[in-house]
C-alpha cells in the first residue's frame, strides 16, 4: 500500500517540528464526540503569535488494540484483531 503524498509531508513537517524542538502535546476536546483527546501539534509563529498545528492524537488506551496493522502477505489488505492476538 502506498502512503498517500499528503500523510508523507505530515509525517515530515512532524519530524522537522521536533528535530527543531516544536513538538508540543496539547489537551483539546474531540469536536465529533466531546471526548478529551491529547493532540500532537506543531509549534509555529507568524509575528508574535504562536500557531499550533494539530496532526493527530495519541490513542486512547492500549494502542494495539486501536489499530490492525497492514497484512504482510497482501499488499493490499489488513491483519484481522484475531491475527493480532494470536487467535486467527
């Protein structure tokens, strides 16, 4: 599966932000549900304003259980939550 070009400068932008020490963790509320979400950001400026850049958040709970992983014997597919535990 190919990453998609704009998650690819994201990922970058990110590294950059933190190689350059402007990674900021930063609480917020999920605007669909209302939940607290914890947001990795990057820190800007644009004069004397600070510009923080949400990227995505930290998954709640145990991160394993959050996401199934891509199948390494299809290119185009996913692991099941079976196959992560071991039960597939």
């Amino acid at each position: 599966m190919a990453i998609p070009e704009h998650a690819r400068t994201n990922f970058n932008t990110l590294l950059r932000a933190a190689g350059d020490g402007n990674l900021a963790l930063m609480e917020c509320l999920d605007a669909t549900s209302g939940e607290l979400r914890y947001v990795l950001c990057a820190v800007g400026r644009d004069g004397g304003d600070i510009i923080m850049t949400p990227f995505g958040h930290l998954a709640d709970g145990n991160p394993y259980d959050a996401y199934l992983p891509p199948d390494p014997d299809n290119p185009a597919g996913f692991l099941t939550a079976a196959q992560c535990q071991g039960t597939a």
